[in-house]
C-alpha cells in the first residue's frame, strides 16, 4: 500500500486520525495552513478540514493538485453540515465522502477501500466493497444503547443510494444476502429496494435520500428486543410477537428527541400500519398513512418475503409480487403497481428472459 497523504487544518485532529487509522508510517500529515507543499505521488488523500470556508477550499485544491493525479482516490470527512459539505467536496473531486464523526471501523473500512483501489460500486467486488461500507454504517446505526448519529445515518444513506445508483438492485441484493446478521441483512435489503424504487419512481435526490433513509433506520427499535427473540431461528409464540411487535414505537421512541424529520419518524413508527386501518401500533388508515411510509411498507413486506429465514425458504420474486398484489386494500395499489419494475428487476436475467 503506498502513502496516504492527510491535508488538516488541525495537527492535534490529524494526529488522531492517523492513531485511529492504526498509526501506519504510510499515513503522513500535512498542514494545510503551514508552509510548503504536500509530498506527490499519494496512493490515497484524506482531507479533515474542520471549516470549508473559501480560503480552506482554495487551498485544499492547490494541495490536491500537488498530492494526487486524476486516478488517485480522494476521501473527504465533513464537520458540520453534511449537506452542504458534500456539495463543497465533490466539486473538490472527493471520490468519497464521510462524516467526519464517522466511527473508527467504518472510517477504516472505507480507507482500506480506497487504498486498494476500490472507487464505486462498478463490478461485483466494487459493490461488494460498497455493501461492507454500509454495513460498517449500519453496524454503528443499530446499537441498543443509544440513538444513532444522525450523520452515520446521512452517511450510510448515501454509500446505499450511489450503490444503487452504479449497479443493479439484483446485485445489490445478492451481495447484502450473503450477510450472516438477519436484521442488518433485511435493513439493507430495504434500504436497496427503496432507493431503487426512488430511481424507478423518478424522485429528486433529496426525496430519494429520505426515503432510502427512512428504509434504513425502520427496524431500529429492534436493537432493543431481547436477541432470543430477534435471531430465534423458528417462528415466534404469540407473546414473543407481541415483544416483537413493540419495535415501531420502541424505535420512535428512540429518535423523537434527535435530529430527525417528521417523514423518517413516521416511517419508523408506522411501517407497520396498513390503510384499512389492520395494521400497528397505532390501527391509522388511509389518509393518515403518508405517502413515505407507504412506500417503505411495500419495500419492506416484499423484502422479508424474498429473504431466505432459518424457519422458511425465500420466496420467488414473482410469488413475492402477487402476495403484494393480492394485499389489496392494506396496501396503496398504485404505488404496487409502481414497484412492479422493481420487483421484476431483482429476477435472475434468464427468468425475466422466459416470462
């Protein structure tokens, strides 16, 4: 692995950087407000600088210029608002962009993915690489003990949403099954469905990003139903469903005094309801439902029918659909209908080839 070159605009912060990078001799600091120019010919650039104002952006793009070539990977982490952050570093080039709170082994991850020239999702070992990184975000989402950072949420909705964007929602699919935990393994599946169906539905980034963000935070209130209920490997006793059926507003409950929107909370605590009022914690109907949470509904009954479960083989895609298809008035039918190419995308090729 060659050198890794950190511009900062704080040595303290550098230095902790490069201690929780595992304090490698290839990992060199540079001080973006000190004299002299960074040393050439990085295999990876790192920028942590604390304020993007116009004076730090006019010299992180003359220290760019010196560190790295057109091929060489630039890894951008964001203080502040991410946002307009990541506006800020991807007209810099950032190849990739990262909270700058974002844990150690995820900030880890991406680095080791960089530095052994993994830049996308292009090829299976891109967006398996890809998969790990949302992974590692989710990882620090689903902890029981405390409600996620928002910006690893933000985080790992954009590793999800430029996944789908660069590959297909088959691969993505297949790549996130191969995942040994269940609930990190139907989070991800639903995160993938919903930003593929963002695509399909033609949302602007902004919507996209909440409902893939919705998608990926709906299951949170999991992380606190005792782990013999959640990875029991049978189907659940009517009292161990009651528990599990706790999670909505166990999850709602966790996120209400953080920094999230009305739309993501409402996904979290009412992916469950369906529109003629049959569903939970709350029995809403129709009109009450909003049109996100609908839409993660869909995505999220189609996923764990799909998914392969210690008790139950996966279903067949088009099994799959017409169980939603045959939900009826539960479900908004046009947004089923929508989902339809989406659902068919996640076929193998020769079976979609001999319908």
């Amino acid at each position: 692995m060659g050198r890794t070159v950190i511009l900062t605009d704080d040595l303290g912060r550098g230095e902790r950087l490069v201690r929780n990078l595992g304090g490698d001799p290839s990992l060199l600091l540079h001080d973006l407000y000190g004299d002299g120019e960074p040393p050439a010919g990085a295999a990876l650039v790192i920028s942590d600088v604390s304020a993007l104002t116009s004076d730090a952006v006019l010299r992180l793009r003359r220290a760019l210029a010196v560190a790295r070539d057109r091929t060489t990977p630039f890894l951008a982490l964001i203080h502040g608002n991410l946002g307009r952050g990541e506006i800020q570093a991807t007209a810099l080039g950032a190849t990739r962009i990262l909270p700058a709170s974002a844990a150690n082994a995820m900030l880890a991850n991406v680095v080791a993915t960089l530095s052994t020239g993994g830049r996308g999702a292009d090829g299976r070992g891109g967006l398996r690489r890809c998969a790990e990184e949302a992974r590692s975000a989710f990882a620090a989402i689903f902890r029981g003990d405390t409600a996620p950072a928002p910006a690893i949420v933000e985080s790992g909705t954009s590793i999800v949403n430029r996944a789908i964007r660069e590959s297909k929602v088959r691969d993505w699919l297949n790549v996130v099954a191969g995942f040994d935990d269940v609930t990190h393994r139907h989070c991800l599946t639903v995160a993938g469905l919903a930003a593929a169906f963002a695509q399909s539905l033609g949302l602007n980034d902004s919507d996209a990003h909440h409902l893939t963000k919705g998608a990926l935070l709906h299951d949170i209130g999991k992380s606190r139903i005792p782990l013999a209920i959640l990875n029991k490997p049978a189907p659940l006793t009517p009292a161990e469903r009651v528990e599990m059926d706790r999670h909505p507003a166990i999850g709602h409950a966790m996120l209400i005094n953080g920094d999230y929107d009305v739309g993501t909370l409402a996904v979290v605590r009412s992916h469950h309801e369906y529109l003629d009022g049959s569903g939970y914690p709350d029995g809403l109907r129709a009109a009450e439902i909003p049109d996100l949470v609908r839409l993660i509904t869909i995505c999220d009954i189609f996923a764990a029918l799909i998914e392969a479960r210690p008790y139950k083989a996966p279903k067949p895609v088009r099994d799959a659909y017409a169980i939603l298809e045959a939900m009826g008035p539960r479900l908004d039918a046009d947004l089923v209908r929508a989902f339809r190419a989406v659902a068919f995308a996640c076929e193998a090729p020769n079976l979609r080839a001999s319908a």
